[in-house]
C-alpha cells in the first residue's frame, strides 16, 4: 500500500511540476507583448536584427545586433524590469568584442509610455533620448530620438518579423 501511494504522489507530482514553476507575465507587460520575436532588416548597407523574449513573471530581455560586411559593427542588449509597478527598460550598448560603451555600474534607462495597442515609448524623462516601437503587421518601426551637442537627431528603423 505504502509503494501505491508513494507512486500516486509522485506521479501527481509529475503532473503539476509544469505548472508549479510557470509563470504568468506582469500584467503591466502586457502592452509590450506585440514586441516579442525575431524582427530582422537586409539592405545592402547593413543587416539588422533584433529579438524580443516574452514577457515572464516581471521581465523581458531583448538584443539588437548591426552587421556591416558581414562583421558586427555593435551590440545592445536589455532588460524591462518592473520598478514600483512600472516597466523601465535598461540597456546597455558593445562594440564587436564585446567592449562596453557605458561604465560598468552605467546603463541606459527609459521608462515607458503606452501609445496605443501596438505602439509604445520609451523615454527619458529629460526628453533628451526616446525610442518608439510600432508594429503594422508584420514590420516593426522603431524611432531613436536624441538630442547631441544641442541638435535634436531622429533614426528610423524598419524591421520585419523573420521567417526563421
């Protein structure tokens, strides 16, 4: 009898171990979701591509990486955590090789404005940087507003959803 029920738990176990350790997104995440995949760009310039994880428990990761003959020419890599209910996305940016832009203890920080269902931005709160992500099907926009030596300066950028 001791055996049946010591094969029962385990078994019952087994089955709920799955869901014991799956964990539902933050819903202040949720505007983020459209985000999430693998958005690529291939001009003759350069090759882009981008990945959004999805959202788990309080976070997102993502990566961006700029080719250029067929070489790296950076890296960004982020996180969204949640910071007193809100998400903020932090970043920061490498050369090939993996040589950091900011200082160790230095990131890049932006906190976030939802636009619309598919549409979202991240700021500074100085205005002084801001990226805004836009998803029409399946291309992704995104738009670096910055401002350098007192010149406001605006980037587009035109991604779509990879087939790989």
């Amino acid at each position: 009898m001791r055996r049946l029920v010591l094969v029962a738990l385990i078994f019952v176990l087994n089955l709920n171990l799955p869901a014991a350790f799956a964990q539902k997104a933050d819903p202040a995440l949720q505007p983020l979701t459209f985000l999430a995949g693998h958005w690529t760009s291939d001009t003759p310039e350069a090759q882009e591509e981008e990945y959004w994880s999805q959202a788990i428990g309080r976070s997102m990761v993502g990566t961006y990486r700029l080719m250029k003959a067929g070489d790296a020419v950076f890296y960004e890599f982020w996180v969204i955590e949640m910071e007193a209910g809100k998400p903020v996305f932090k970043m920061k940016h490498f050369d090939r090789g993996l040589q950091g832009w900011e200082e160790k203890a230095d990131l890049v920080r932006l906190e976030l404005s939802v636009k619309g269902p598919q549409d979202v931005l991240f700021a500074k709160r100085d205005g002084s940087l801001s990226l805004r992500y836009q998803r029409n099907g399946d291309e992704l926009v995104s738009t670096l507003h910055r401002v350098k030596d007192g010149q406001p300066k605006e980037d587009v950028f035109r991604l779509h959803r990879s087939k790989e």
